[in-house]
C-alpha cells in the first residue's frame, strides 16, 4: 500500500487506493471462472466528468502560478490522468460487448491504477508548491538574521526586533502547520525540534545584540567576547533554520531510502 | 482549494467505479 506525504492526501487517496487493491486481489482469485462485470458505462462517465474537472481546474492552476515548477510539473499529471481516463472508457465498452472479458478487467485495473497515481502526483506537485512557500519565508528569516552583524545602536536593536519579530510568527505558524499534515513521524518530530531550538534562541539572539551594542556604546572590555557570543547564537539559529528548509524538502520515498 | 475539491471528485468517482466492478466479482470470493 502507498505510503501518501501528506494527510490531505493521504485522506483523499488511501480510501480508492485500498478499493482498486481489493479489486485487484480480487480479479486474481477469480480470474478464471468470474462472474460478468456489470455494465459500467455509468460509473466511468462520472470518472470521466471528474477528470475533466480536475483537468480544467489544473489548468487554471498553471496559468495563474507564478510557481515555475509547478507549471513544468502539473502537465504530466494531467496527461496521465486523461490517458488512464481513455482506458477506463474502453474497458466499459469492451465489458459491454463482453462481460466477461478479461483483458477488459485488465482495462480496468490500469486505468484505475493510473487514475489514482496521476492524481497523486498533481496532489504532489500541488503540494510540493506549498512548501516552496514555507521556504521562501524561512529564507527570507535566514537572510534576516545575517543583519544582526551590523545593529550597533539601540535604536537598530529596536527596528530589527519590531521587523524580526513577526517574520518569525509567520515562519513558526507556516512550520506547526506543515508539520501537522506530514504523515512521516519522523519529519515531524526533526520540524518540531528545530523549530523549538529556534524559538528558544530568538531572544538569547536580542540579549546578545544588546550586550554587545551596550558593551560597544560603552567602549567597555569584552567587545570581541560580546560578538563572539552574538556570532554563536546567530550561527545557531541559522544552522536550524537551513535543517528546517532540508526536512521540508524530504518526501517519504527520501527517508525510507535513506533508512 | 479547487485541487482538492476536483482530486476529491475524482477519488469518489473512482471509488464508485471500482466498488461496482468489485461487486460483480464479490459473489464469486
């Protein structure tokens, strides 16, 4: 059974993915003396409204995406999907000559097979989609970050605090929510801890500016302590992020591989 | 939004389909 990336998809596929199993299993055991398939024109001509549905909205899709992948990537999933449609409406017709033609059951299992894998693979590109919109915030925090090297004066402290702060908001909302849907435990749990590392550093972050700005104000000793440990928890919170942006990007095929 | 809902329409339509072919082949199992 395939093991589906996402809850969404997981919630829409497992239940025909389980179907076309039981069917397939039971298309072996009865191969030889089954009994005549009902006419199925009815049933395909729905699977065919729905294709052309989702075909339509696909499209729209691509057109309006500024996401250039997914406009490389939606296509092929149509034309899958179109392809195993044709299958499924000459099964019907074949089943209607001859109930109890078996390269009609043929027919009919791939087209169905096909119908729920190029489904799951524009429910894939769709998704994949949505997580470049996770990274493209959490890079935009990463590149943030880099700008605590240059706050000298408590009132850069003050600006990049107020600009910081709900970026990172953002993030950690977009991050719980992706973890949520992943139906990997292990994604999740790598997402929840680096997640928490991050937000646990985000003020020792501001305290270190804040010594260091102060400690440099002052023209006190221990200026270069002071950017060290500024340095540190940046490096930090930075090398978290960028595992951040890595576990987004696994699919469940990666880590089972990698297992 | 429209995605799931058409990827949704299509799981159903195929669920039905497969539940009629399986049931011919139910009496037999």
């Amino acid at each position: 059974m395939p093991v589906f990336h996402t809850k969404t998809i997981e919630g829409i596929l497992e239940p025909v993915a389980q179907q076309i199993c039981h069917l397939v299993i039971m298309h072996e055991e009865g191969e030889v003396d089954g009994k005549a398939i009902p006419d199925l024109t009815g049933p395909v001509a729905a699977v065919q409204a729905a294709v052309s549905n989702l075909v339509r909205v696909g499209k729209e899709t691509v057109q309006t995406t500024e996401d250039q992948v997914m406009k490389r990537d939606m296509p092929p999933a149509f034309i899958k999907v179109e392809n195993s449609c044709s299958k499924l409406v000459q099964a019907a017709q074949m089943l209607k000559a001859d109930p109890y033609s078996v390269p009609a059951r043929d027919y009919l299992i791939d087209g169905s097979r096909g119908i729920l894998s190029g489904t799951s693979d524009l429910l894939l590109t769709f998704d994949e989609a949505e997580v470049r919109k996770v990274i493209r915030v959490c890079k935009g925090i990463l590149e943030y970050l880099t700008v605590a090297e240059v706050v000298e004066t408590m009132e850069d402290l003050i600006t990049y605090t107020k600009n910081l702060g709900p970026g990172m908001t953002k993030m950690s909302k977009m991050i719980e929510e992706r973890q949520q849907e992943l139906t990997h435990q292990e994604h999740r749990q790598m997402l929840f801890n680096s997640l928490n590392t991050v937000k646990q550093l985000l003020p020792v972050l501001i305290s270190a500016i804040k010594i260091f700005v102060a400690i440099k104000s002052t023209h006190s000793a221990g200026v270069d302590e002071a950017e060290r440990n500024r340095c540190f928890t940046f490096e930090k919170m930075s090398a978290e992020i960028s595992e951040i942006i890595r576990v987004l990007q696994l699919t469940t095929w990666d880590e089972d591989t990698w297992a | 939004e429209q995605i799931l809902e058409a990827a949704k329409s299509i799981a159903a339509a195929t669920s039905a389909l497969v539940k009629s072919a399986s049931a011919a082949q139910r009496e037999l199992v």
